[in-house]
C-alpha cells in the first residue's frame, strides 16, 4: 500500500505507542524522497495502529491502518 523503504525503527520491536521509523521512497521524479514517523496509538484487538508521518515540503500525515481477519491466513487492510 506504500512504497516505503524503512531504515530504522526504535525502539525495535512490534507496535508500540512512541515507536518510531525512519525511512524513504522514490516517487516523484525519481528523487528519493525521506519519510519519518511515530506510532501514536496501537489497538491490538482491533488490529489497527495511528501514526504521523513527516513528509517533505513541512507535511505531517495523520495516518490509520487497520486489518480486519478474513479467515486464518487472510485479511482485509484498510488504510486511511
């Protein structure tokens, strides 16, 4: 769903509240583009986690994905 190249996340480890990830992807003419975030909320029954992204030119993204279980191997994502 998203062309992300992740460099780090600290600390490491599954999702939690405060987690942060440092990263990239090349979009727009080719140039690589950086792309930093923080988990800001993780609702693991649900299975859905809220984070910021920093993106360049100052945008800071509100972000939400959540996976609803299909059957045991499958699932639905709904990012937005």
């Amino acid at each position: 769903f998203w062309d992300l190249t992740v460099e780090r996340v600290e600390p490491a480890g599954p999702a939690v509240v405060g987690q942060k990830f440092f990263g990239w992807t090349r979009r727009a003419l080719g140039w690589r583009w950086r792309i930093d975030g923080e988990i800001l909320e993780v609702d693991a029954e649900r299975h859905a986690i809220r984070f910021h992204t920093s993106l360049p030119l100052g945008i800071i993204a509100d972000n939400r994905i959540v996976c609803t279980p299909i059957d045991g191997r499958s699932c639905t994502l709904q990012y937005g």
